[in-house]
C-alpha cells in the first residue's frame, strides 16, 4: 500500500455557540469507459463531447456536493480535468474541483467535491493485497472535512473519510476471489488506520451479484464491529436479476447495445455504505434516512429501459442523458451535517485540555482553567478505556496507560453545563 503525504491532525475541539445544519449530497457513479476508446466503445457509440454534454444534463439535475466515480481513461490525469471542465463546471457552476490522479490500470477513480462546503485534506490509495500481490484496480481513499470557519477558528472540523472502489467485474469464482481479496485490504487498511472521531462511507461499482459473496461479507460482518459498513438501505439478498429488487438495480440502463451492456435494469453493482456512525448522527454527517436512490430507476424498469413510457422518476432529458451516459446509473443520498459548532467569544474559548502527549506509561493532565466535569478516553474502536469525574480545579491527574495498546486515542471532557474540550492522544 502505498501513501501520499498526510497531516497528523491534534484536534482541540470548544462546542459552544451556533449549530451546524446543512445537508450534503453524495453521488456515486460509473462513467463507462470516459475518453478510453476501444475496439466497441468507439467515438461514434461512446464519443466523449457527447458524453461531457450528458454529464452536464445529470449534474445540473442531481447537484452532488461528492461525486465518486470509475472508469475514467487511465491518461494521466487528463480526461479526469476535461471531465471537471468540460461537465461539472458548466451550466453556472464554477465550485467543483477535483482529487489527484491515481490509477494502476486502464479505468480510474475520481472525487469531485464542491468547494463552497468541503476541503479534500488528504489521500491514499490500497494498491496491494494482503499477500502484498497487486490488486485487479486500485482503491482510491479520501479524506475531506467540511468548511466552517468557525471550527477552524478553533482548531477543529468535520471529517469524512471516503474509500471508492472499482471492482473486478464478471460473474465466476475467480472474478469473486479477487473482490473479496481487495475488500479484505480495504478493511486491513480500515481498521489500522480507523480514527473514531471521523465518518466513513465506501461507494463503488463493487459488481457483486449477491450480499452474500465473501466480498461484501468483508465488509460488512468485518470481527471489529466498530469499523464494520452498514447498508444505508439495509437490502441484503441475491440481487441478480431479481424482481424484489426491481426499485434499486443499478445497470444496465437498456436491453442492448454495443460499448454499453444490455440486458436491462436488473443487477445492483453500484452501492453506497456508511459506517453505523453516519446512521447514528455520531460525528456530525449523518444520513437522510429514504434519501439513498438510483436515479433514473423508477422501480418499474426490471429488466427493461429506463426510458420506456411511464418512467416519471426525473425528467425526460435526464432520463435520456442517463442512458446514453452510461450503463450504469448513479446512486445517491443526503447526509446532513449537524453539530455544534466553536465559538470564539464564548467563555471557554480560553480553557483547554493539557495532557502530556505523546504518552508511554503515565498521562498527566488537567483543564487550564478550573472547572468541574467529565474525561472520557477512547480508543480508535470507540471503546471507553477511561472514565473520571472532577470537580472545580485545574489539579494535575495521573492516568496509568502502560497497559494500553499503541496508538491514537481520543479525550472528551464535558463540563456539566455541556460544553465539550476534545483532543488527540498518542500512545506510544
């Protein structure tokens, strides 16, 4: 696995003051073979001036604050751009920008992210197995937090960690071996580098027939219950052309066609997870429950075209624009983004949370200020591995942790008014 440079963040967190209360789209979505011509995806069945414009149609009907997508030419980076200017920054919008190019083979991931509300911090990318053999495509991770200054006035912020994956097509043992294997060092990944104070979603085309491949039970019956994905919709089952899953199959969009598959709407290899923290509204991104869709799929579409008479689920053009984009349709939802926020003119702005960081054996610490409440310390799991309550000081307490594992660990104190002093702690 290879990294690209990353910020350790000590985050010292005051909530007072105003609320956060916003909602965030996040799209996911599979281009087909974009600019990445072939010998049956030509420029005549898959031309990419005709594929910008279909993009600029959906874009300007689903508006997505994160898009993630797969299959963009593996070019260097080029296509990536063209799809940003040519499609997303068009029709009036000038906000989206976009991730660093990564990609170990022909079709490539992106993040587009829309500035006025999100910072991209930081990115990684899983490239190897556990046997340290070359996955099939590589999983692209991103980290990002959402942009209020008055957080960051504070030191603090929102964070969201996105993994998007593009995973080995086809049906076959094989096929399925080299998904579970790369959903396998995803969660490797996932749990040494999980960080309990931040939200976590993995959207892909993950090209899985069934909830019950060894691919996505990786995922989401992972022995860490605290890292494990959940299903936003909770729609586990043996998808494949399957009419109880009529309302949220994903491909194809039409019964036949050359660059893009046929067979109708009937199999549903394009998802979005989240980790239980965005269902509970834990760590301040939460999802709209009834917001997650394929768009464009109006439940009556099994095995047919999503532009047969009667689909009334977006509007004729957007509709038109989705079949010929791609056999793939978008999948999205809604995550709100609620929490207090810091204030800098409230009275704690000038207590904080002295500890002796980093730590081996014996922590000490104590609020700059007196005052009376609770410290809470968590390990990277989100379990509770200290507890104590105090009353009006700023007294120095000793905490012994020569028995806690190495590793990042998170202290909350809560004064009995509600007001909340975070911060990071390593242990050595």
């Amino acid at each position: 696995m290879r990294k690209f440079s990353l910020l350790v963040v000590f985050v010292t967190f005051f909530a007072l003051g105003q609320n956060i209360n916003d909602t965030l789209i996040y799209m996911h979505y599979n281009v087909l073979n974009y600019r990445n011509i072939t010998s049956f995806c030509t420029v005549s069945n898959n031309g990419p001036s005709d594929k910008e414009s279909y993009m600029r149609t959906i874009m300007s009907y689903a508006k997505p604050d994160i898009l993630t997508v797969n299959e963009i030419v593996g070019d260097g980076g080029t296509a990536a751009k063209r799809l940003l200017d040519n499609a997303l920054n068009k029709d009036g919008r000038n906000y989206y920008k976009q991730a660093n190019y990564t990609g170990n083979s022909s079709l490539t991931n992106m993040l587009y992210y829309n500035t006025n509300k999100l910072v991209l911090h930081s990115q990684d990318q899983i490239d190897r197995a556990l046997n340290a053999t070359t996955l099939v495509r590589l999983i692209d991770v991103y980290e990002l937090y959402y942009l209020d200054q008055s957080e960051l006035d504070a030191g603090d912020t929102t964070w969201l960690v996105c993994y998007v994956a593009h995973l080995k097509a086809s049906s076959g043992s094989a096929n399925a071996s080299e998904r579970a294997r790369a959903t396998e060092a995803v969660m490797s990944y996932h749990e040494a580098n999980y960080d309990a104070s931040k939200s976590y979603i993995f959207s892909g085309d993950f090209n899985m027939y069934t909830s019950n491949e060894q691919g996505f039970i990786n995922l989401l019956g992972h022995p860490n219950r605290a890292i494990r994905f959940k299903d936003p919709i909770s729609s586990s089952g043996s998808w494949n052309n399957n009419a109880a899953f009529a309302s949220i199959h994903t491909q194809s969009t039409r019964v036949s066609g050359g660059c893009h598959s046929g067979g109708g709407l009937d199999d549903r290899f394009d998802i979005i997870l989240c980790g239980q923290e965005v269902l509970d509204n834990a760590r301040g991104f939460g999802y709209v429950r009834g917001s997650y869709i394929a768009i464009g799929n109006d439940g009556n579409s099994f095995n047919g075209t999503i532009t047969a008479a009667g689909n009334t689920s977006a509007p004729a053009e957007v509709l038109s624009a989705l079949y010929n984009m791609s056999d793939h349709l978008p999948v999205s939802m809604q995550l709100t983004v609620n929490r207090t926020t810091a204030s800098i003119s409230q009275k704690l702005t000038n207590n904080y949370l002295v500890m002796s960081n980093p730590v081996t054996n014996l922590l000490h610490w104590k609020m700059q200020l007196p005052v009376a409440g609770v410290l809470r310390i968590i390990d990277a799991q989100g379990s509770e591995v200290f507890f104590k309550e105090v009353n009006l000081n700023s007294h120095w307490h000793d905490v012994e942790v020569s028995n806690w594992a190495s590793g990042a660990y998170f202290a909350t104190f809560s004064t009995f008014e509600g007001q909340i002093v975070r911060k990071k702690l390593i242990k050595l």
